[in-house]
C-alpha cells in the first residue's frame, strides 16, 4: 500500500491575494497605525513616522536572513540582549600575593631539576622496552603475540 508523503511543508500558502496570512497582518497593521499618524499628527511627523512603520513592516513581511523570518531575527536578538550571558572564561587581574603564570613555570623547571640521586633515567629505548614486555605478558594468548 502506497502512502502520498506531504512535500514542501515549510511553504506557507497565499491565503489573501499575493501574501500568507502573516504577511497581510504585518502589512494591515501597518497601514492601520499609518492612518491613525494621519489622522492625529503633524503632516511632516506623520509622513516620518510612517516611513519608519513601513520599513519595519515590509522588513517583517519579506525580508528574510539566511532564509528565516525577519522576526526570529529580532526574537533571537531580544533573547540575547534581555537573557543571561554564562561566561566560561572572566578575566580577573591578579593579586600581588598570586604568583605570575611564568614564575610558576619557572618554579615547574626547578621542581623537575631536583631529581633524587639513585633515579633511573628513563630513556626512549628503555621505555619501548618496557611496553613491549607488558604487551607480552598482558596478551590473551598465554604470552604469545599474534602480528
């Protein structure tokens, strides 16, 4: 039995004329809040107003950014600016009593100069040596290496 997938379903549908339904409400809205500037206001702070109503209309109809809605721009924007930052790293300037970061590695290099007499040094050879023999001993097959 064959079943029909829905295709295309991040389309939204023209419902008035050219426009989606969100669309017509940001450009209704805006016309109706361009009306009321006219209606109540100066013709010069009217016409100013009302450019500026428009623009951020029309960007909110059909500009689009990195294929999103201009609006989840401005609600990821908002959600930034109001929400809390967590900060991994903050820079705190150091104390007098806190030792600087090259005056530890400079205590580091003597601590590791002072090595006890008596300590075997530890050589590349020694060392490929020694894990060679822990592979042998540790292998499954009774000390038999399989290559």
């Amino acid at each position: 039995m064959e079943y029909q997938v829905p295709q295309f379903i991040d389309v939204e549908n023209k419902i008035i004329g050219p426009l989606t339904l969100k669309q017509f409400i940001y450009v209704a809205g805006a016309g109706g809040l361009c009306v009321v500037f006219f209606v109540y206001l100066n013709m010069v702070i009217a016409l100013l107003l009302s450019a500026l109503v428009a623009a951020f209309a029309a960007a909110l109809a059909f500009y689009k950014v990195n294929n999103k809605p201009f609006i989840s721009m401005l609600e990821a924007g908002f959600n930034y600016y109001t929400g809390a930052k967590f900060f991994l790293w903050k820079h705190k300037e150091p104390n007098k009593n806190e030792r600087s970061a090259a005056a530890a590695a400079e205590a580091a290099a003597e601590a590791s100069q002072r090595i006890p007499k008596g300590t075997p040094k530890l050589t590349r050879g020694k060392l490929s040596e020694l894990a060679w023999s822990l592979d042998v001993k540790s292998s499954p097959s009774g000390g038999q290496s399989k290559e």
